[in-house]
C-alpha cells in the first residue's frame, strides 16, 4: 500500500465486499448491542456520530436508545446526539444536531445532514471505518475530513471507531497525517485498545 491508487484499490473493495456481505444485517445487530453495552456507564452527555453510506454500519439506533436511556433516568442533563455537517472553508465537519425525524438536506456529497440545527461539541465521537488496523488507525474515504476535524477540535472528543470484522487489515500501515483512534469497536467486540 505504499502508492495512493493502491489505497484507492483497497478502499473499493473493502466498500464492495461490505456491500456484498450475506449477513450484514445480523452482524450489524451484533455491532449494535456491542456500542450500546459499551456506552453503558459513558459520562458522555454530547456524542457525534454519522449518517451511514455504502453499506457502513448505522450508529443512529443505539445512539437514540442511549439518548432516551438517559432520558428515562431522569438525568438533568439532556444527551445530544450530532452529526456531521462539511465546513467547506476549512474541509473540517461541525456537528449539528440531530434527532429522529428532524429535517435533513443533502450536503454537497449527497449525504443526509441536519437542516437548521444548532452546532453540538461531541465529548465521543463515532467515526465510520472503510477499514482499520492496530493502533487504533483506521482507513477512510480519502477525503481527510476526520483527520482534519480531531486535530482542530478543542477540546479533542474521545474518538471510537466502528466497522465490521471484515474491514480489519492486519498489514495496514499509518501515513504521518493519521490521527489514531481512541477505540475501535467491531460485531465480536472491542478490537482497540487490545487488552
């Protein structure tokens, strides 16, 4: 993987094996029990996430769940859950609010964002993985965008990553420019920190 096509070779069939995956959508039930017992405890009050494409794994269901888990707890503080909106001056993502059934528009990239709403500050952020690696790297799209955003955002939110078994490359190796996971969560479990 030392040249960017071959990155862009990996990307394309990782994406086309998870959209070809028979069992998807067991091992997405998988992966949702797996966040929300790891949410469990969280002293997280503000949590970004994202809208899945290309077959990712969706946070959305375990996100509301914890929202409405706190909210059954009679917390005083409500939880909030946002996504990603693009900064086009700078090609970071703010995050905006978000909850079932606000409105949505589709931002430049044809995904789904928050309409209107007000800008969160995740403490834990959720960040989609094409693929990852150990050491809590992961490979995305390309763009940098999350890559840009954590090295800017003060305070930085604990980063978790999510994605499915099959997206683990035991040879993937990190470019200077990658910013490490905090976490790195899978349909077995908690892949990093390994121990």
């Amino acid at each position: 993987m030392d040249k960017p096509e071959d990155k862009n070779a990996l990307r394309k069939r990782l994406v086309e094996e998870r959209l070809a995956l028979p069992d998807r959508q067991r091992r997405s039930d998988l992966l949702q029990r797996v966040m929300r017992i790891w949410l469990v405890g969280r002293p997280d009050a503000a949590i970004g996430a994202y809208w899945p494409i290309k077959g990712e794994f969706d946070p959305l269901p375990a996100l509301h769940r914890w929202k409405e888990d706190g909210e059954l707890q009679g917390e005083p503080q409500l939880r909030r859950i946002g996504l990603p909106v693009v900064d086009k001056l700078h090609k970071t993502l703010k995050f905006h609010a978000w909850f079932p059934g606000c409105p949505m528009e589709e931002d430049a990239y044809g995904i789904p964002k928050p309409k209107d709403t007000e800008v969160i500050v995740p403490t834990l952020l959720f960040v989609p993985c094409v693929g990852y690696g150990a050491g809590g790297y992961r490979l995305g799209y390309g763009g940098g965008f999350y890559d840009r955003t954590l090295s800017k955002l003060e305070p930085r939110p604990f980063t978790v990553g999510l994605g499915f078994t099959t997206g683990f490359l035991d040879d993937f190796e990190a470019e200077p420019h990658d910013v490490p996971l905090d976490a790195i969560l899978n349909d077995n479990g908690v892949v990093w920190p390994i121990g």
